[in-house]
C-alpha cells in the first residue's frame, strides 16, 4: 500500500510535458540555456517585445529556412515569430498540410492560393500563419493566453497570487474563460444560423465529426477510370484544369499524383501532392480542392475516404 501511494505521488507531481514547437525542435517554457544549446541565437531588439527579452537566429520550420525571433518572459522561451522569404508555393502547401496532420483547430481568416492567415490551436498553444506570395510567417505562443490581473472596485490591479488572481474580499470576481476557436473543417465554413449564431454549438459539432469514420484504405483513381460512371470512387464533377503559363512557356508535361480527404457528401477537406512537378503542382491542388466525389457509405452510414488521384498535365 505504502508502494502505491508513493507511486501515485509521483506521478501527480510530474510536471506536464512542455508544448513543442511545430517544425522545430524548441518547446515554449525551455529555459534560455537550452534553447541556445539549440542553435546560434543572438541579442536583438524586438518592436513588439514588451518587457521579455527577445534573441534572432536561423533556423528551419518544417524544413523550411528562415530566421527565427525568441521571445524570453524570466529566462523561458514565451513565443516565437519565425520569418521566411523566396518560399515556393509547393513548400507553402507542406507546411500547411504539416500542421493540418496534427490536427489542430484550424481558422483562417483568408484562405487563398498565395493568401492564407490561420490560426491553428491546440489545448497548449496557437500558431498563426500568413502565407503570401512567396513569403511565410509563422508566429507561435500560449494557448488560451493567460488572463490579465482582474481591477478593483477602484481600479487598481488585484494582487497576483500561487494559483492565480486575488479576488476582492466583498465580490469575489471570476475572469472568463478566454475564447477559443471551434475545430473548422479544411475548405468549410462553420453552419450559421440567423442572426449570426452557430448553428450548432462546438462540442456537439466534434462530437459529430468524430461519429463519421473514415474509411482505413487509399482509394485510387487512375487516368483512365477517373470519371467512369460505372464504377467507384469517381469524380461527378470538376472545373477545368487550369495550365500554368510558365509551364506551358516551357513545355512541361506530366502527372501529379494527388491525395485527398473527402467528407461523406463528396466534398474535398485535405489534399496535399504525393508526387508532382513542382511547376504543376500548386495548380493540381487547386483544380482537385474544387472537384466533387461521389458520395461514401459503408453498412449504411456515411464515411469519409482517402482517394489517391492522377491529374494529367498535357499540351497535346
């Protein structure tokens, strides 16, 4: 007995693994010493820093090489800003189907070929990204932030406290919880009901995304097959396939090889190149994000699916 509750002490004392940083192999809440061990980080001045101390180096998210801005908030690693330019759209695309893999709360405030802003949460942390043109920035903090000191009566700032913020003696005052944005589906926009509210409330919207299962196969659809109304899976409908002019320019020719995740009405939520041509391979993921399925079910119900995708680029 005296085993158990000793066992059971320590591992309510064991601290909770710090957030990682996605793409890289910093964590927020490391200690300035470790993140220098990690790489050649220098003093430098920060605009928007406030009272943490702020260093620049370079460094790679998800391979991608830019240079980094640490934030340190008492000698641990708070935030980090990462900044690229000269990035390729097919890079753009990896870096954006990276951090769709880790399933992350996704909303974007724009969400263009050549212009994306989202946010991406989890429990412990938010990235924002901005992808325009040929340039990537990726900012990387704690999530939900943690909430200002709550005032007093008077307007002076409560005491901070172990555990929290002081309330005052004769009207005890709870903070609200910081919002946090619901899961939104790759390619869809949250149901809206009148008047601007949500038409269903976030937990019963996961609650039903995670009721749809998805099938555990990688369907294919080769060129010769791709709309053949006889067999399955099978694309009902797609815009034409638009060739980009540099390519054209120079005769290139071939087959990008597309995956992508469809929702049980047909509709695209992911798609990312398996193989490609570099130059083909930004207008591949357009032409399939706009391409409807046939619909998915197995015994009855309906399921998402994989389906692995040729698209053609030819001149002749």
């Amino acid at each position: 007995m005296l085993t158990l509750a000793l066992v059971g002490l320590l591992a309510a004392a064991a601290p909770e693994p710090l957030p990682r940083v996605p793409g890289m192999r910093l964590r927020l809440g490391m200690e300035e010493s470790a993140v220098l061990a990690l790489g050649s980080f220098v003093e430098a001045k920060a605009p928007d820093a406030g009272t943490m101390t702020a260093r620049q180096g370079a460094t790679r998210f998800f391979g991608v090489p830019g240079e980094a801005t640490c934030y340190f908030k008492d000698g641990r690693l708070a935030r980090l800003r990462f900044k690229a330019t000269g990035v390729s759209r097919s890079s753009q695309d990896y870096v954006d189907g990276q951090l769709r893999r880790m399933q992350l709360s996704r909303a974007c405030e724009r969400d263009d070929l050549g212009d994306r802003r989202c946010d991406w949460t989890s429990p412990a942390l938010r990235v924002h990204t901005e992808m325009q043109k040929d340039g990537l920035v990726a900012r990387v903090d704690r999530w939900p932030p943690a909430p200002e000191p709550a005032a007093d009566s008077l307007g002076h700032p409560r005491a901070t406290v172990a555990g929290g913020t002081r309330p005052a003696r004769s009207a005890p005052v709870t903070p609200p919880a910081p919002a946090r944005p619901s899961p939104v589906a790759a390619g869809a926009a949250a149901p809206v009901a009148p008047g601007g509210a949500s038409a269903a409330p976030p937990a019963r919207a996961a609650a039903t995304a995670r009721a749809v299962a998805t099938l555990p196969e990688t369907l294919t659809i080769s060129l010769v097959s791709r709309n053949s109304p006889d067999v399955w899976p099978r694309i009902i409908s797609s815009p034409p396939l638009h060739y980009p002019e540099a390519a054209r320019q120079e005769s290139l020719q071939g087959v990008v090889w597309v995956l992508a995740l469809v929702d049980p009405s047909g509709q695209v939520l992911d798609a990312w190149v398996e193989r490609g041509v570099t130059e083909l391979d930004v207008a591949a993921l357009a032409w399939i994000s706009r391409c409807r399925f046939a619909p998915c079910e197995r015994n009855g119900a309906p399921c998402r699916f994989h389906v692995r995708v040729a698209v053609l680029f030819t001149l002749h």
